[in-house]
C-alpha cells in the first residue's frame, strides 16, 4: 500500500500493532484492511488489536470484532491449519 512504519505496543494489554502509512499508493478509504488486520490478530497469540493510520485517516480492528466477523475465536486461525487455510483461500476471492 505504500511506505510505513509497524509499532508494536506491548508494555500492558491491550497489545496493539500499529501500521503508520507516510506515503500511500491508493486512497486509504479504497482498501478493505480488515481481511490483513483479521490475519494478523489470529496469527499472532497475544495481539488484541490493529490499528492502522495515515495522516488523519484511521482504522482499527480488535479480536473481539474479528472474531464476530468470522463466527469463531480469531486465534484458531494460529491453532487451527485447516481453518488456517481456509481463511487464507478466501483472501484470493
């Protein structure tokens, strides 16, 4: 999407990875984060949620709201391989 910077905010919970855009190649209102912020959240134990910015522009997304999203705990997607899997097929759609 362009040029940034990752943040990982670990000193107490929640732990949040921010993903700070400088530069971007596309509107930010013209990308769907929530696919690669739901990846994220299930593949990494302990994260709770991801923000993402660019200039005033901002999105965020907890394991909590993944996990609404998809019907289960966001964190089998790590535990999971076939749910791993089928998840990781349905972003190519």
């Amino acid at each position: 999407m362009g040029t940034h910077t990752l943040t990982l905010h670990t000193v107490s919970t929640p732990y949040v990875l921010t993903v700070a855009y400088s530069a971007l190649d596309k509107p930010f209102d013209t990308v769907d984060l929530t696919r690669p912020a739901t990846l994220l959240l299930g593949t990494i134990e302990h994260l709770n949620r991801v923000e993402v910015t660019s200039g005033t522009d901002r999105f965020a997304l907890t394991s909590s709201e993944a996990s609404a999203k998809l019907g289960f705990d966001v964190k089998e997607l790590g535990r999971d391989e076939a749910k791993l899997l089928a998840y990781s097929r349905s972003l190519d759609d």
